[in-house]
C-alpha cells in the first residue's frame, strides 16, 4: 500500500490527521511506509495535484476527493459523515479507505 500526507504549515490541523491515519494504520495491521510531504509554494501544489492540508492519498487515491478548483499551499475542509465540516478527515472516513484499498469494504 502506498501512502502520501501532504500537509502546509500553514495549517495546524496536519499533525492530529498524521496520528490519526498512523492509528488506523495500526488498528488495521497494516505495516506500510507514510510518505511525508511539505507543500510550500504554489508550483508544489499543482504538481502534487493538492488540494489542501491535510490531504492522505492511498495508492494515488484521495481518501475524500475533491471537485478541481485549483491547487494551492492552503488549509483543507472535510465534509463529515454528520454533516459537519471539520479541517480534519474523520477517523472512520481514513478507515473506510484504508479498508478499500485493501480490497475490503
């Protein structure tokens, strides 16, 4: 399984997504390398086809995608299950794609 967090400084929110993914990573017995990437500029935005931080992407798939407004060193909003919008993914949202990626549902 691959694995990339892409975060912003600029965005606090980025250190509790990284735990929570490494927690369900975990709890899912899955032993598999994160890569950790800094987006700083807006060159490494479009490049890494970013979103917004935090963004998890699993075998080149983002675990919440997104409609395309452009790519930027910004800060990042998740839709939860409830409704409510939260600057980080959900635990159960990281599972749900843990688990596809593992060919579960």
């Amino acid at each position: 399984m691959e694995i990339r967090f892409l975060y912003s400084d600029q965005c606090p929110s980025h250190d509790e997504a990284i735990e929570r993914l490494r927690k369900v990573l975990d709890e899912e017995g899955i032993n598999a390398k994160i890569e950790v990437i800094r987006v700083e500029t807006f060159e490494d935005a479009k490049r890494y086809r970013y979103p917004g931080s935090p963004t998890i992407l699993i075998d080149g798939h983002d675990i919440d995608p997104v409609p395309n407004y452009g790519y930027a060193p910004t800060c990042r909003a998740y839709r939860l299950e409830d409704g409510r919008i939260s600057p980080l993914p959900s635990v159960s949202m990281i599972r749900k794609a843990v688990r596809a990626a593992k060919g579960e549902s």
